[in-house]
C-alpha cells in the first residue's frame, strides 16, 4: 500500500514551529517516515526515526506487557493481591488489601495518581523533573499513606503510582531492576535496539550549554515552552514513565501487537501480547475499554488500541489497529503546554488509517 506524506505532515505541523519530529507508519507492513528538526536547536545534528525521545507513560504499555510475560511464566497471577508481596506498613489504607495486579495495570486499584508526598518533594523542580527527587527508598512508606476509597475494580482512576508500582513488583519478584528486566524479557526479545530505560549522559541544569562535546546525538534533547529540559528521571517509579525509544523501535513494537502468533513475534511474547490487547470493560458510564494499559476504543469496524505519553521535554502517541494493520507512531521534542494539539492530531490519523479515511 502506498503512503502518501500529506497525513504525517499534518500531524507535524501541529508540534512546536521549532520543535523536532519523528512520526513513523505502518500499514499492511507498508512503512513510511517524517521526521523534521535537529536533536537540540543549536544545530547539533537531524532527527531520523532512530533517534531516541522520553516517551513518558507509554512506558506503562511495556509493563503492561512485563506483567504479561511474568503471568505467563506462572511467576504471578494476574488477580493475584499484591498485598502478598507487600510489607504491612506499605500496604494502603482502606481498599488497598484487594488490589490485584490486574488492578495495577488497567488504572483500577483505586491508588491515587501520585504517591503521597511526591508534590511536595518536587515542588522546586516541578517546571524541570518533579520526580527525580523521589527515589526508591520512599516509594513503599509513600505507599503506606495511600488511601483507596472504593473496592478496586469499581472505578477508574488513572494513576502512575499504581503502574509504577507493579513495575516494582515485578522486579523485586524477579530479583533485579526494572529496565534489566524489561530488557531481558522484552526488549531484546523484539530487538528493539533504540529503545531502554538509560538516559543520556547530560548535565542536570536545563540551562546548561558548556559541554563541548554537545548532547548525545542518539537522543533528542527536550523542551518545554521553548526552554531546554534536562534529561527525564522517574527512579521510583520507572514502570510508569522511563522508557526512552526511536519511532522505527515503536513501529516494531506495534506491529508485534497486531498478531501475536505471527512467525515474527517471538514466541516467548505471543501469549503475552495477546494478553495485553485482551479487551477488558471498565467502570465507567462512557462504556471505556481496556486492554492491559491500553486505552481501547472501537468504530466502524475498526478497534483502535493507543496510549500517550509526555515528560517535561517530550510528547508522544503510539497506537495500532489490527484489522488493517495500522500502526502510528508520532515523537516530538517538546512537552505539552496547554495549545498541544500533537496528541490528539497523532491519534486523528489512527483513527483516519483505520477506517480507511487516510492513505
């Protein structure tokens, strides 16, 4: 099928006049790419589809999937109650002995969005990183404070402190850290080379312009409001918002989830793939669907499975549609301001390849 450029460009033209670009496609395995933009705004070097961006809480698709591929090993179930493996002074007030994994990954559990004390902790650098300050050690006394109002499973509430927390779980239950896990059972069994939880070595300072060596060319360097931002960190809740990725990685990793039992798709992951895009209903009055940290919608005959992303310096979208095998991926060095409308264009050509709309 061939792909014309009009559709990405529309969606670029909606990022930051001076912000860089990467948006790549997929359809019926027909790929095609725009990208625009250098990797900072000094001229440094051109975005290419390789290039790495903070792709923020899509990160919560790639745990979603760990916590697939952890089920299908019998290592946990996934309504298992994560207060099995939880200390009692971690376990959280009210509701929070029913919480489930399953909870965890579709935005369930009833957990607030941020751990107790994180706004506080991060108020001096709310503009730059508020969670670089929250570190590990306070995630589980964080935890403790938590208060789930309702029974787990009777409303949703979008919360990174539940997603970060299963990916927590699942690395203390494998005996190592999350990006090594991740790695290990996911990454490079789909041989996504530019994807992973290491950030690029630069300078905290957003303002900083005295390496001589310059940024790392591998990476975009973000910006928010047209100021540089320094790398994004989320050390206690990595699960939630660390993965960094190129838009050609993205494509890869959505084009795995289209069909699981493709003789491409590594075997260890075809039963955890089709996990994560089991529909699940929510309770909500809109009739909202889930997959395992997918958003899931369904029209004209298409069903479009999609998740968004922003840190401080990045935007980005992924989504797929399997009954034409679509898949989007759209990056931008810029982080959401309140005209953003990258998102929701990103997620307009979805819906337009899908039904057949766009070529």
């Amino acid at each position: 099928m061939a792909l014309r450029d009009e559709p990405l460009k529309a969606v670029a033209a909606t990022a930051e006049s001076r912000a860089a670009v990467a948006i790549a496609v997929s359809v019926t395995g027909a790929y095609r790419t725009l990208c625009r933009g250098g990797i900072d705004r000094t001229g440094t070097a051109s975005v290419t589809d390789r290039t790495r961006f903070e792709v923020g809480s899509v990160t919560k698709t790639f745990t979603a999937l760990l916590l697939a591929d952890t089920a299908a090993r019998g290592e946990v179930g996934l309504r298992d109650r994560i207060a099995e493996r939880l200390p009692y002074a971690a376990l959280p007030r009210g509701h929070g002995r029913a919480i489930t994994y399953e909870h965890l990954a579709t935005h369930t559990s009833g957990l607030p969005r941020l751990p107790p004390g994180l706004l506080l902790k991060g108020m001096t650098s709310w503009f730059a990183n508020p969670y670089r300050s929250f570190t590990p050690e306070m995630l589980l006394p964080a935890l403790g404070r938590a208060v789930v109002h309702h029974p787990p499973g009777t409303l949703m509430r979008y919360s990174n402190l539940g997603v970060g927390l299963l990916g927590r779980l699942l690395a203390d239950g494998a005996g190592t850290d999350y990006g090594t896990m991740l790695r290990e059972r996911v990454i490079d069994p789909l041989e996504l080379a530019d994807t992973g939880t290491t950030a690029p070595d630069a300078p905290d300072d957003p303002d900083h312009r005295a390496d001589p060596a310059g940024p790392d060319p591998a990476y975009a360097v973000g910006y928010w409001h047209g100021r540089r931002r320094p790398p994004w960190a989320i050390p206690a809740l990595p699960g939630a918002g660390a993965v960094r990725s190129s838009a050609h990685d993205l494509i890869r990793y959505l084009r795995a989830h289209l069909d699981p039992e493709d003789s491409d798709v590594p075997r260890s992951l075809r039963l955890p793939l089709a996990e994560v895009a089991r529909i699940r209903e929510l309770p909500s009055e809109d009739e909202d669907k889930s997959g395992l940290a997918w958003s899931v919608r369904t029209l004209e005959g298409a069903t479009l499975y999609f998740h968004c992303g922003a840190t401080r310096g990045c935007t980005a979208f992924v989504g797929l549609s399997p009954e034409r095998e679509v898949c989007v991926a759209a990056l931008t060095n810029s982080g959401l301001t309140l005209r953003s409308r990258f998102i929701q264009s990103a997620y307009v050509l979805l819906r337009a390849l899908a039904v057949g709309e766009a070529k």
